[in-house]
C-alpha cells in the first residue's frame, strides 16, 4: 500500500463513521481529487468497505479485521495515545525491534506488532516455534510502575491473564496459563511469553520492560519437528473463523494491560491467573537447579511463585527462574 493510500486510509478512519469530502483530503495531501480517487480504489480492492454519497463523499461503513498501520494506529492510540505503533509483515523477532527502540527513545511505549516471525525465542534462549499460517506476535515496551526489583517477573502473569482474557471472547473453552509464561488451548500449548527487563548497569535501575507474546491463531504443524508436534497446537484449528477480529484482540489486551500496569501492586491480575493455571492437582516433574523432583501443583501465592507439595509432603515455593516443565506432561495425548 503506497504512503497516499495510507494517508487516505488514515483520514477515512478519522471521519469514521461520517463521510469525508474527497476535496478536502486532496486539499489536505496536496494532490490531485484523481489521485484520492485512486487510492479509494485500492483500499477498496483490498476490502475495505468503502462507500461513495453524493455531496458528503466518502465514508467506511465498518471497521474491517484488517492489520494495516493506520487502522492499527487509529484503534490503539484511542487507548494508549502516547504509545508509538509499529506493523510488520515479517520479522526476525518483535523483542529484537523493541528493544532498538527502548534504546533510540527510552521514555517512550511501543507496541511492536508481525504476522510472522523467523527467529523467536523463550525463556532460557529457546527457540520459539513461529513457523505457521496464521500467528501473532507482538512486543511491548514499557517502563515498570513498580520500584520493587523483585516484583518485575509479575510482569509476566500480568501479561497472560491480560491476553487470556483478551481470548476468551473468540473461544468456546477457556484458555489455560502453564507456569510461568505459556498459554495452552484443549492441552496444547498455543502461545508463548518473554518478558525481559533492561537494566542500567550504573544504577541497579530497571530501564525499561519489554512483554513479548507470540499466538498460534490458526494452522498445522505437519511440517514441524517430533517435538513441537507433540506439544504445539493453535487456537482456532486450520483456518481464522469469521468471528475473529486483529484489531478487537488487540483493543481488549492493551485496556487490559494497560489497567493491571497502571495497578501493578494490587495484583488482581493473579485471580484470573490462579483460575486458568494448568495442572492444579496434578502431579508433575520439574527441573530444578539441574536436579529432578517431583510434586503436586497447588497455585501461587502473591508473588506470583508456584506453590508444589512435594511426594514426602513438604511444602514449596518455585521461582520461575529456576523451574523447567516438560510442557508434553500437560498435554492432551488423546
């Protein structure tokens, strides 16, 4: 889409849902009433529902389930007006981008957003599987609104009850958080968190956040290895239904976000949490510290830890960053 286009597109959602003199937005760009026409004709093309009323002009008629970064732009910054949005096709990692821009402008949020990615990674520097027909992904950069160092991994429960909610109204079961930071769907994992602080070495100080969350929407895995087959799954099976919508998805994760941010201390992001956690009752086996153990999943206390009875009875608090799962023992292998 050529950058006049763009600029169409951006006054037609700015009138949205009045019409727009076709005049007015040639005025505007200092071009031709031809060349507006044109650009009409092109987003029509691509979807857009785009009528034509005599004396008034142009005007869409809805808000299309379209990923485009003036409509992008449009939705986003009605919530967030400060946050800078960026749209890609592809990438090699949204975290990557974010983390260029919290370096190029530090006080500033950005949601960095791609339909594809090549090289993302988990926690621990694993390879996160991206390679599907229809996936999310998307990074945000933040500064905290805690002081309490300790308290930024909370970032992370925050971000998947937000995006858990932000789901559940395009889903007919309810999606389930495996501990610390994926997202599983019927017992199969479809959607993975990083959260990454950046520090300043100078100060102890945290710098800034940056939220990476990649989706499986829709799609197949016939062509991924053993492992990932095992375990990955999507959300919305071969194909996008018709009732999803990019840009609602998107509205109701950052109002979400944006209000367990600005009450980061009063931790009612972990209600929601506590009640989609995978595995309550379940006994499982985990990773610690390169030595196996075994226990029963009983929830998580305020800080966000994982609370195990162990198999002799005692009671334990699990960091995040010192626990590995196997994600194939909570899944459905039927």
């Amino acid at each position: 889409m050529s950058s006049t286009t763009q600029n169409v597109l951006s006054y037609l959602l700015n009138a949205f849902p009045n019409a727009i003199s076709g005049q007015y937005i040639a005025d505007q760009l200092h071009v031709s009433r031809n060349t507006v026409w044109k650009a009409m004709k092109e987003l029509k093309n691509q979807g857009y529902p785009i009528e034509q009323f005599h004396k008034r002009g142009y005007a869409l008629t809805h808000l299309p389930n379209t990923l485009n970064q003036a409509q992008l732009t449009y939705s986003l910054q009605a919530i967030w007006p400060e946050l800078n949005i960026q749209l890609y096709d592809q990438v090699t990692s949204t975290n990557d981008l974010a983390k260029i821009h919290l370096g190029q402008h530090p006080n500033q949020p950005a949601l960095i957003v791609a339909t594809e990615q090549t090289k993302g990674r988990g926690r621990h520097g694993r390879q996160f599987h991206s390679s599907i027909e229809h996936g999310l992904y998307i990074s945000l950069v933040i500064k905290p609104n805690t002081k309490v160092i300790q308290d930024i991994p909370l970032y992370t429960l925050l971000s998947a009850s937000a995006m858990g909610q932000s789901l559940s109204p395009f889903l007919n079961q309810p999606i389930q958080i495996k501990w610390v930071n994926d997202l599983f769907f019927n017992y199969r994992k479809v959607g993975g968190i990083l959260c990454e602080s950046i520090m300043d070495m100078e100060s102890g100080q945290v710098n800034g956040i940056i939220i990476g969350i990649g989706l499986n929407l829709a799609g197949d895995f016939s062509q991924a290895d053993a492992a990932t087959q095992q375990v990955a799954g999507t959300l919305f099976g071969n194909s996008l239904p018709e009732n999803f919508n990019y840009i609602q998805l998107l509205e109701r994760f950052l109002q979400l976000f944006l209000q367990y941010h600005q009450q980061v201390d009063t931790r009612d992001y972990l209600t929601f949490y506590q009640q989609h956690l995978l595995g309550i009752n379940q006994r499982i086996h985990y990773q610690q510290q390169q030595s196996s153990h075994y226990g029963t999943i009983k929830g998580i206390n305020e800080y966000g830890h994982l609370i195990v009875e162990t198999d002799n009875g005692d009671i334990q608090t699990l960091l995040g960053q010192e626990i590995h799962f196997d994600s194939k023992q909570f899944t459905n292998r039927t």
